[in-house]
C-alpha cells in the first residue's frame, strides 16, 4: 500500500510514506528487527495516533531501502508477535 521508495531525512529517523491514494505520511522509524531470517522495520507515525505500521525491510543500496508490503496474513501475525515480543522485553528492562 505504500510506496516501496522513501524519502529519508534527519539521518533516517524520519521518512515519508506515501500511499497509492496520494495521501503523505512521516513517520518515525522505530526499529528494525529479524523475524524468521528476515528483516521488517517498525515505523510510527507522526499524527498523535497510536498506530504502528510493520512492512518487510530490504536494504537496496548505501544509506537506502526498500519497504515491502507483508500481504500473507499468517506471516504478518508472526512478525507483529515477534514486534509485540521484542517490546515486552525492552519494557521489563
């Protein structure tokens, strides 16, 4: 649903999603993180929601990547319990 290509600004700390409707969104980029062998990168927005948005990371060239849709709705519910996973442990400590 977004854009596989991102503007990156503020040293990679803030990136732009942009969705197929043309609407913009920036987001802080959270973590990346491995889930199965691969890469996903966790990303939250910048609108005061609570919202978290998880897509595949690809590393695609020096200080560039690709985000990548998860479209299996099994693997995507492995990946958000890893994320959900990881901050539990940061939480206790």
């Amino acid at each position: 649903m977004a854009d596989n290509r991102n503007n990156v600004q503020d040293e990679a700390d803030i990136i732009t999603l942009e969705f197929e409707d043309g609407v913009e969104l920036e987001c802080e980029i959270m973590g990346i993180f491995d889930c199965e062998g691969s890469d996903y990168i966790a990303l939250i927005p910048l609108d005061d929601s609570d919202d978290v948005y998880i897509y595949g990371y690809k590393e695609v060239g020096d200080d560039e990547f690709e985000l990548v849709d998860i479209e299996d709705d099994e693997l995507f519910n492995r990946v958000v319990g890893e994320f959900d996973t990881i901050m539990a442990e940061e939480e206790e400590e």
